[in-house]
C-alpha cells in the first residue's frame, strides 16, 4: 500500500454511504475514477469510505491509493464518521480532510485545483477550508451566508447568491455545504472536532461556525460542482427528517444566537411554516415548523441521534 505523503498537498477524503455500494455513489466512483486515471494525482490522496449501512456493502474496487473501508451500523451519521476521518488523518500525517457526500460529483479539474489551493495555502494556517462553488439547477447555494445573519435579514430584500466568478479567500463569514469542502485537519481539530449532537442535520452550519468564531477564514475556489438537493423538491421530505432537521437548527441558534436571535428565529419558523404549508402534501410538516415556533424544543444532550425510523442516506447534508 502506497505510504501517507506528508507534502502540503496531502490529503484524506471522506465518503459517507449508506445502503449504496461504493460503485454505486457518485462521488466515491469519481473518486476511484479520477484518482486511478492520475497516479501524480493519487499519490496526494487517501480514502475512507464510511458505511452507515445496517449491513456491510460490497466494497472490492480496486486503487491505486490507500483506501479504507469502516461498517458503522449503528449508523452515527455525518458526525461521526468525519471524526473517524479526522483521526485517520492525524495518523496518517494528512495536512487536509475532504468530505464527500454520496450525491455530489468531484471533476477532474476540481481534484487539481485543489491541490495546487492546498500547497499555496500551506503558510496560510488561518485559512481553514477551501471550498468550491455547488450550484442547485445553475444556482450558487454554497457557500453562502450564515443562518444566524440570513434569519436576522428575513425582512429585507435578499442578499444574491456569491458569484461564480469570486475566487479566493474571504474576508467576511460565509458557510458552505458539507459535501465537497476540504478542512484542515489542524484547524477543525482546535475547534474540538466535529460536534456529535449535530449528528446529520446542521452540521456544516456548526463546524464553520466554530471556525470562524476560531478566526479562521475560507478559501473560495474557481471550480463549480453540480449538487443534487433533496431541499429543492421540499414535498419530498419526510416528518422525521424535517423534524430532526428543525430540533438541530434550533440548537444551533440556542447555542449560538443571542436573545433577539431567538426571537426572529420563532417569527422565521411561522413564515417558513406559510412556505411549507403551500408546498408540502403532508400538513404534518407545516404543522410541526408552526409547533416547533412555539415549543422551541432542542435535542437533549445525552442524545446524539434520534431512535426512531430509518434515518435515510446520511450522506446527505443539505442547508435547509
């Protein structure tokens, strides 16, 4: 097996899957695919490939780089299995941690630009992410700004999307999605890793959070990847996705948000609740963003995940 490179341009990539066979995730068969095709290329990388699966899959694709498969069947979604990476890639030396979800596809042209952002921002350790632009049907939706500043804006006209020709690293606080951010690992490990109580839903939203309340910033690339949104179709949610999806977003303005935060949270919920009452066919969804209003409930500490139906694919990591 090909031994950890400890350039400035080594870095560890992470796939979450669940029910779906490394062949069968786009991103992990453009990993394999990409990555066999360029041996300059693959000798910066290694791969771990998180199963959340209630049984193990078939994972025998052969590679040209180091490539680590874990089963997790008590499936402790995104957050746990980015920790395991991140481990994995103190131990292995690895300057960066790229996290990939199941549904967003790396290109050729991403992989190299994000090598050579990697070794030009080796002096740079205040920058803690390099991320590239996700568009939803032409659209840039990441990264864009937080939600603590998008609900204290609610009443005014909104801010564009970034555009797609912003390359760089950014002065002011952005967040981006999960899927297709790289990390460094020294960085999100002084933060204190990735936070087990976002264990799925708004978990992008507490980990650049941490960073920037760090004083870290990120680094916006030239590249663009197509990202399949399940919050673009939003009658296709299900009740208890949107309800852990609403439990984490409140913790994470409990946690984060002042008084007058908590406010304006509650009115953004009854508005988002008129949204969803007009979009949604189940009325239990629309009910539980009104209850929820009102109730402001929180997920309890010793819990991590909920108990209750399948979890669905906890690659998915959408900012809802």
């Amino acid at each position: 097996m090909p031994q950890a490179s400890h350039s400035p341009k080594s870095i560890l990539a992470v796939v979450v899957l669940y029910n779906c066979e490394p062949s069968q995730s786009q991103s992990a068969s453009s990993l394999f695919q990409i990555l066999n095709e360029n041996a300059e290329l693959g000798k910066h990388f290694s791969l771990v490939l998180y199963d959340n699966s209630p049984q193990a899959q078939s994972h025998l694709v052969p590679a040209d780089f180091p490539v680590h498969y874990v089963h997790d069947p008590s499936n402790g979604g995104l957050a746990s299995a980015y920790n395991f990476a991140l481990a994995r890639a103190e131990s292995e030396q690895r300057e960066w941690l790229l996290l990939m979800d199941q549904d967003t596809s790396p290109t050729r042209e991403f992989m190299f630009e994000l090598l050579e952002a990697a070794a030009s921002l080796h002096a740079q350790p205040d920058v803690a992410a390099i991320v590239p632009k996700l568009t939803v049907h032409g659209t840039v939706h990441s990264p864009a700004i937080p939600f603590l500043e998008q609900m204290r804006r609610q009443f005014m006209p909104p801010i564009q999307p970034i555009g797609l020709d912003v390359v760089g690293v950014l002065q002011r606080r952005m967040c981006s999605y999960n899927s297709g951010s790289t990390l460094r690992v020294s960085a999100v490990r002084s933060v204190g890793g990735f936070p087990a109580e976002f264990w799925l839903d708004y978990l992008d939203h507490a980990i650049f959070h941490a960073l920037f309340a760090g004083g870290y910033r990120i680094y916006v690339m030239r590249s663009t990847l197509a990202h399949e949104a399940s919050y673009a179709n939003l009658d296709r949610l299900s009740f208890w996705r949107m309800h852990n999806v609403l439990m984490a977003q409140t913790l994470y303005v409990k946690r984060n948000g002042n008084f007058t935060d908590r406010l304006l949270y509650r009115f953004w919920l009854l508005r988002h609740s008129r949204n969803l009452r007009r979009a949604c066919k189940d009325p239990h969804i629309w009910r539980e963003a009104a209850l929820q209003a009102l109730l402001f409930r929180a997920p309890k500490p010793a819990s991590t995940s909920p108990s209750a139906p399948p979890r669905g694919k906890s690659g998915i990591d959408e900012q809802i």
